[in-house]
C-alpha cells in the first residue's frame, strides 16, 4: 500500500472521529439539559463561613448542615430549611466551583447564565466570588473554564469580552473605565443606560467591553475592576461592600461579532439590619438602598419561578440589567450565605428564609418522598450518562490529536528528507534531467560530430579522474548523494563511460585524419544552447 493511500485511510479515520465527537457531544449537550432542568432552572445553594478568631465558640453552632438541607436552633425550636446544595464550614472552593461548572459550561451550549452571591454582611459573599491568592473565586474560576473550552474545542469562532460594574445607591459606574491618575482608581464619569430591546435581550450603552485573550490578561482586569468598587467600615464588616458588583462575560461569534450568549456573575451587597450595623449618614442610606434592591430581587425570583405573567423587572437597576439572564431559558444560581455565630442568628433565618422564598416551586409546596426518590433516580442517570460522554470526548480528544499530529510527523519527516516541495529533490530532478538532456545531445550528434568546446583539455581530464567514480554511482541510483550533489555543484558537469570513451577514441582518430574541424553549424549551436557552459564531454 502506499504512503498517499496510508494518508488517505489516517484521514479518513480523523474525519470518523470527528463525526463521533460531534456526535457524543450533542448527546452530552441533551442530556446536560435535561439535568439541569429536572435540577431547576433557579437553583439555590448555601454556604456556612467559618468561624471568625474574635468569635466566642460556645456561643455558636446554632446550625446544623446537611446535603441539601440546613437546621437552626432558636428559642428552644428547630427550623428546617431545604436547598439544591449546602456547603458547610469545611467546604472549599473547588467544592463550590464543582456545583458550579455545569451551568457556567452551559453557555456554549446556549444559555444565559447567571450567578449571585447572597447574605449577610461578613458571610463571606466577596471571598466566594473573588477569592484570595492561591484560592481563586467563583468570577476567575469560570473565566479559566471558558478559556479552556474554547481550547479544548477549539472554537476559533469564539471571542470573550468583558466588563465590570457597579450598581451603587441607585445608579450605574462603570468599574473598568478608570481615571487616568496614578494614584487613584476612580471609576470615571461615565453616562450608562439601560436599553431593554423587543426581543428581551438587554442592552448597556456607555458599559466598556473590553475583549479578553486570555486568562491572564482577564484576571489583570477584573482585578483593576474590583479595586474601584465603594466600601466602607461597619459594626459588622470593616470592609463591607457597599454596592452589588457584576461582572459580565459575553460568548460571541468571532466570525460575525454576534452575541452567543452572557454569564453573569454577581457579588452583591450585603443584606443587614441597619440597627447592628450602627450605620448612619450615607452608609445608613447605602444600606437601606441595598435592602431595597434585594427585595426587588426576591419578588423577581419567585414570580419566575411560579411562571407569573407579570415579571416585576422595573422595580431597580439591578433587576432590569439582568433581566434577559434570569427570564426563560437562562440558568440561575443563587448562593445564600450565613455565619455560623449564635450571634447572627436572625440575620440567618432571615437569609434561609429569602433562600427559601426564591427557592419555592409553583405548587408552593414539597414533593412527595416517592417523587423525590424517582426524581433523584432520573437525575443520577442523567449525571452518569453526562460523565461518561464527558470521558469518553476526551479520549476522542486525545486520538484525534494523535492522528493530526501523526500525518504533521510525517509531512515533516517528508519535507525533511525530500518531498516534492523540498529543495533537495529539486535539485536532484534537476541534475536528472540534464544527465539525461547530455546523453540525447550526444546521441544526435553522432560518433562523426563533436563541437569544438567539448575537445578534451587539462583541467578537464582532471576532473574526470576526480569525480568520474562520483558520477557512475549517481547514475546507478535513483538520486545522488547529497554530499556528491554539493560537489559537484561547483564544477561544470562532466561525464564519463564506455560509450563515452569509444566516441572519444574515434572522434580523436578522425579528427587527426581530416584536421581541424569546425563545429560552429547551425545544427550544433541549435542543439545545445543551454548547456555550452556547464556541460563539457571529454
């Protein structure tokens, strides 16, 4: 068999790989779908911070984590809570990411996405989304999972932008459009609007998108954003966050600059009974603007969820920015936290109990035990199903790349020792054809006929004994050496023979009979025109 047809079968064995992939791909899409529809559209997750240092110990444990299902103390009662996911104290953040990823993912497969961060001031809401050094937040997390997909797919047609900005008391800063002043990160004066289209999807005029390439370059930015956000010291955070921050990430085609989809990601301010936080003056009303903006958010939330016709968007800026995000078709997560402190407890109950008010499902009550069980059934069998297309595209991954880089070995290995585009075998077809061009010119001219410049000198018997040997091997192979060919690519051809020498031998036997004989005809000068300097017979 030959090498083009082994080519053609490595081909046609990538092409057989590919359709499989797109294949299980597709599959793994429905049933990632399914999931996450039986899973809920709006799902809601909470997550216990850990103890604080200044915190009095036996004073705590007031709550109780399960799987999905959180426990409180209070007052000599229990109150029993249900949510999608708890994370307890011990919980990291890859184990938050992990619940995570699937709906971060599901934007390539064509939905809005949007991820909030929810709860008290000082529950740990910014280190969730933000993370530190060395333990990346939920916002970095989902920008290196993107840049990765598109790698691992290779959706060249894919191109990230970003932007950042802060609802504040209000009104709408943009965090990446920065003043050009060394010493200060203020947000520029900036005009944003929010334009709301016919089709549902919402527009931000005046919002810097700025196209992110890679992740480092992305992490540099979100970075500078989250600096220039408003914060301020409170009775319950030194730090409290006094505005909801949204990062926004837009999937759009490359080709045609369209926009695929959005994900959202959002830490928003802490909700907080403005008696404990001791605010006053302008934090007192940062406080009480944010309460209001959450609340909109819940009524939101829970009219999506019991599937109302009315949809109450307009009731603040927040809820009107996301919403084309969190309407049909988008996957929500809203990820409630709590402290563990006794301390805090009704600041808890109150965070569960918005929890649970979002989390409500449209008959406004819990499902049956048997319900559950053949809903958790369903849902492990799509999970596996998920898991094993998941498996299974990376090991196609792997031998697609394997082929493709095979049939690149190759070409190279090819290019390298002589294919039809190297210079080498040019040469040698060259060299070939000229070997050849001489002996026809030598047949046509005859053992009678022999111009004048081919007469045997001293030089050229020279060369003849130097590299006759090299010449006969040149001619008993299919190409010359490599080492020959440079030889003799500085000297003119000489060639050598049998035939060669009895021509000779007569040439010189009748050329002594009849003298001096001119070779300067027209059939002569005719027959060799191109070869009178680089081709000498001897």
């Amino acid at each position: 068999m030959g090498e083009a047809s082994v080519e053609e079968m490595v081909e046609q064995d990538i092409m057989a790989l590919q359709s499989r992939y797109q294949s299980l791909d597709a599959k793994r899409r429905v049933a990632l779908d399914k999931l996450l529809d039986i899973k809920g559209s709006i799902r809601v997750f909470s997550r216990i911070r850990p103890f604080k240092s200044a915190e009095n110990w036996r004073n705590s444990l007031p709550i109780s984590v399960e799987t999905d299902k959180i426990k409180v103390k209070s007052l000599g009662s229990k109150k029993e809570f249900i949510v999608d996911r708890a994370f307890d104290q011990n919980s990291t953040q890859e184990d938050v990411y992990k619940e995570v990823q699937p709906i971060i993912k599901s934007a390539f497969d064509g939905h809005n996405v949007c991820v909030l961060a929810y709860g008290q001031t000082g529950t740990g809401k910014t280190y969730t989304m933000e993370g530190v050094r060395g333990n990346p937040g939920i916002v970095l997390l989902a920008m290196e999972e993107l840049f990765r997909e598109i790698t691992q797919e290779k959706c060249e047609k894919y191109t990230l932008t970003m932007s950042m900005l802060e609802v504040y008391m209000g009104s709408l800063k943009d965090l990446l459009a920065l003043k050009q002043h060394p010493l200060r990160m203020d947000p520029a004066t900036k005009s944003i609007s929010i334009m709301a289209r016919t089709s549902g999807t919402v527009e931000i005029e005046g919002l810097t998108d700025a196209e992110i390439m890679n992740f480092k370059q992305a992490t540099s930015l979100y970075n500078k954003g989250r600096r220039a956000r408003v914060t301020s010291s409170t009775n319950v955070n030194e730090t409290s966050s006094r505005s909801h921050c949204l990062t926004r990430i837009i999937v759009r085609d490359g080709e045609k600059g369209k926009v695929v989809r959005k994900i959202w990601l959002v830490d928003l301010g802490g909700s907080e009974r403005l008696l404990k936080t001791g605010a006053l003056g302008q934090t007192l009303d940062e406080g009480k603007s944010i309460n209001l903006s959450l609340s909109a958010l819940g009524d939101v939330i829970a009219a999506l969820k019991q599937k109302k016709h009315h949809v109450p968007y307009r009731n603040s800026k927040l809820t009107q920015l996301l919403s084309d995000s969190l309407g049909e078709g988008s996957r929500v997560v809203m990820i409630v936290h709590t402290s563990p402190s006794e301390d805090d407890l009704l600041e808890t109950i109150c965070t569960l109990t918005f929890a649970k008010r979002v989390r409500s499902i449209e008959s406004n009550r819990e499902l049956s035990e048997e319900t559950k069980k053949i809903r958790q059934k369903r849902i492990a069998e799509l999970d596996h199903i998920t898991k094993e297309a998941e498996k299974e595209l990376q090991i196609l991954k792997v031998q697609i790349e394997k082929a493709e880089s095979s049939i690149r070995e190759k070409n190279q290995a090819q290019f390298a020792d002589g294919s039809p585009r190297s210079p080498l075998v040019l040469e040698h077809v060259e060299f070939a054809e000229i070997s050849q061009h001489a002996e026809k010119i030598i047949k046509k001219l005859g053992p009678n006929l022999r111009p004048h410049f081919m007469a045997p000198t001293v030089s050229s018997k020279q060369r003849q004994s130097a590299t006759g040997e090299s010449i006969q091997k040149l001619r008993n192979s299919k190409f010359g050496h490599k080492k020959n060919l440079n030889f003799l690519g500085s000297h003119s051809l000489s060639v050598t023979g049998p035939f060669i020498s009895n021509l000779k031998s007569k040439s010189v036997d009748q050329g002594a009979r009849r003298g001096s004989h001119s070779t300067n005809g027209p059939t002569v000068r005719n027959i060799l025109p191109q070869h009178r300097r680089r081709t000498s017979i001897c």
